[in-house]
C-alpha cells in the first residue's frame, strides 16, 4: 500500500470536495459509542482509525484481551457507517509508523493491490461483516501518512486520543477533519475463472455425494514478486487430488464406494468464497443429495501453537450441524490415523472465525454438513514466503488420510449423518 487502497465502486471519478467527519474508532456499542456525538452521517465522509481502543501494551478495550474483538475490523465499521447512509468510509492505519510500533498499537501489514470490486453477495451476519468487504459503500484504507494528513493532526494528538479512549472507556473529543478533495478514477474489468470437478460415480448409492474441496487460487503477483500459496492453498490441492487418485485406484480394482465423491477445486477463494458460492449455486448434483462437504485448507505446516513434532490437525465445524458427523470423523481419527484433533478455530467465540473463512462455509450456509481440516495459520500466511520448501510432506500425507478414511466411512455408510433441527 502506497497512498491508499479502495474497495467498491468509487463515486469520485471527477473530483469532488470530501463532507469528512471523524469518529474515532468507527464503533457503535452499548459500551463504547463513537457515534453518540455524530448521530447523522447521511451522505458524509467518515474517517475512522483501524482497530479498537488500547492501552499500548497490546490489550483491547472491547474485548478485554489481548486479541482484538470483531470490531478491530475496518470491513465491520465501514458495514456500519453505510447502514448509516455514509458516502464512504476511509480507515486510517497505523502502519509503518514508529511512534505507533512503539506504543504497542496494532500494525497493518501491506495490502495487496489492485482492489476488487466483488459481483458475489456479501453475508450480513456479525462474524462475516469483519470478513468482507461490505458492497454498497466506498472503503478506503490509507497509509498513516495519508490518514494524519486528512486529520489534519500531529502524530502526538492521535496517540493522545487513542490512550485516552482506553483509560476513559469513552470516545474523547473528536479531531477535526481538513478540507480536501477525492478524484479517484476507476476501471472496472470483468474477470472469468473456472471451478475444478471431478466426479467419481458410486455404485448403490450414486444419486448421493460427498465432496471433498480445497481453493487453486491464491494471491497471484504482487508489486512483481510471486505468491506461490504452496500451503494456502497448494497443500489442500494436493491433497484433494491424492484422495481422487485413491478412490479412482479403489473402483478399478472393484472397491468403488457406494455413493459418489465430488472432487471440487474451488475459484475465488481469496476474494470471498466467490468458487464455493458459486458452486452452491450452481451444483452439478442438487444440494438435497449433498451428503457432506470436507474441505482442507492449508495442511503443510506447523502452527505456532504446535511444536515441530507435533501429529495433529485442527478440526472445525464437524459438530455445528451434525453431532454424527463429528463422531465418525473422531472414530476414522481413533482406529487410523491417531493425530491429535484440535478443536480451538471450531469455538464461536474465538477470534479467528475460521469457521467463516473457507469454501465449506458456502455449504454450512445450506445446512449441509461440513468439515474443514486446517494445520492452523503461520508467519508465511498471505506473504510471498509461503513457497514448497516450507511444506512438512509427511504431515500433509497423515492429514489426507484421515479426509480419506472420514470420506470413505461417508461414501459407504447405510444412512447419511443425521443434521441437527434448527
């Protein structure tokens, strides 16, 4: 990120003079309320700092921890000042500024570029607000330069206010903005891609099918360097295409499985589940006969919170619709494979909402049940380091074969996993 980079559909293709008006942190709470102050924003420009109150030695006020709330979202704020009618929304960063670094404030890291507009829905629900980017606004994130600027303000002023939100648990004063202009030309191009299937016919039961998914896409080039994506999502691309090559294997040597697999290689990931959603819309087998859904997203390393001899793999949303489908993938676990199920990214309330974050959401979303095995989230995550020398090849093969042994448990059992009544 230079200057800024925006998201949406601009409305400032000739220059037109900005109606700013700062607050705060953007956030509207029982709590903590920047909008108390500035009820109306109707067609105005909103400025708001990225994250959420802190103290400088990395602890929140909303959620009282050291891990930021929902609200440490721009996505969520700039949902928010639309509901409100704002025009747009621009997010101030912190990045790259020493005096924040130093204070413990949170840092942006680089932003990919170009923006996209996205043509697929945008879930409204609280956890995915802070996922997306929220269509029907203008969303600019601007470098901590380009913010200070816009406010106006001194570096000290902008420290002064976000530790006195914190130790007064209420927003201060707000700054006032400066006088300026947006002229943001915009291109729009449209962009095709295609999903991945491969469909292997069951033998009794083939009118059912279980599908085993992963993304292809991933970040492509950024500023001339190549993001290879070999654990996101390379790891669960190859895996997906190992388990095809195991069932094909099965059913020529006449142990195909009764119902039929779906080996679905999903588009658009990484620019909101754009693959899975359409697919979900588009199936090849109605959803009604979709029996579950495995996706494996990222399975070649080895996690922070893991050391480096560590047989395990995390485990989300196998119990969220079906209790039964959890039990059986734990019983695969039990008599093959015996990695430790972690089941930390499967709590509602645990930050990362990865439950949210990969294709088999767009299944949940139609009460089909799902799995999504993940070996958890690295320091080459979304970063041009994410390259084949990092990838753990044994642990990639330990967690495919539990895929395998859950699949094959589905494909072959008498009756489908039982999903819970809302």
């Amino acid at each position: 990120m230079r200057d800024f980079i925006g998201f949406g559909i601009s409305p400032f293709t000739t220059p037109t003079a900005a109606d700013p008006v700062f607050l705060g942190f953007g956030i509207e709470t029982a709590r903590y309320n920047d909008y108390a102050s500035q009820p109306d924003v109707r067609g105005k420009d909103v400025l708001v700092l990225q994250g959420e109150p802190t103290d400088g030695r990395g602890h929140y006020l909303l959620s009282g921890s050291s891990q930021e709330s929902s609200w440490g979202s721009g996505y969520r704020k700039a949902a928010l000042a639309r509901d409100k009618g704002a025009r747009s929304v621009v997010v101030i960063t912190f990045a790259g500024t020493t005096q924040f670094e130093a204070m413990g404030a949170p840092i942006t890291e680089e932003l990919a570029e170009p923006a996209f507009a996205l043509a697929a829905p945008v879930p409204q629900d609280e956890r995915t607000l802070a996922e997306t980017p929220p269509e029907g606004i203008s969303l600019y994130i601007t470098s901590f330069d380009l913010g200070l600027a816009m406010l106006g303000a001194k570096v000290e002023a902008l420290q002064n206010y976000v530790l006195s939100s914190y130790s007064t648990g209420k927003p201060p004063k707000p700054l006032q903005p400066v006088p300026f202009t947006f002229s943001i030309p915009q291109k729009q191009e449209a962009i095709t891609s295609e999903n991945v299937l491969g469909l292997l016919e069951g033998t009794t039961k083939k009118d059912e099918l279980v599908v085993i998914s992963a993304h292809y896409d991933h970040l492509g080039t950024q500023h001339d360097t190549i993001y290879n994506g070999a654990d996101d999502d390379g790891s669960g691309t190859s895996a997906v295409l190992a388990l095809a090559q195991a069932f094909a294997q099965a059913k020529a040597a006449g142990q195909g499985p009764q119902r039929s697999l779906l080996f679905l290689l999903n588009t658009g990931e990484e620019k909101g589940l754009l693959g899975s959603e359409y697919y979900t819309s588009h199936p090849v087998v109605p959803l009604q006969s979709t029996i579950a859904d495995l996706n494996i997203d990222m399975v070649g390393r080895t996690d922070p919170r893991h050391n480096s001899k560590s047989e395990y793999v995390y485990v989300i949303g196998s119990d969220r619709l079906s209790p039964e489908l959890h039990a059986l993938n734990e019983a695969a676990n039990k008599r093959y494979t015996h990695l430790k199920l972690d089941y930390k990214y499967n709590e509602p309330n645990d930050p990362e909402q990865l439950y949210t974050r990969s294709d088999h959401y767009n299944f949940a979303k139609h009460r089909i049940p799902v799995i999504f095995y993940t070996s958890g989230l690295h320091q080459d995550y979304h970063k041009a380091t994410d390259d084949v020398e990092q990838i753990e090849f044994d642990k990639l093969e330990q967690r495919a074969r539990l895929v395998f042994y859950t699949a094959w448990d589905l494909a072959n059992r008498p009756r489908r996993p039982a999903v819970m009544v809302k």
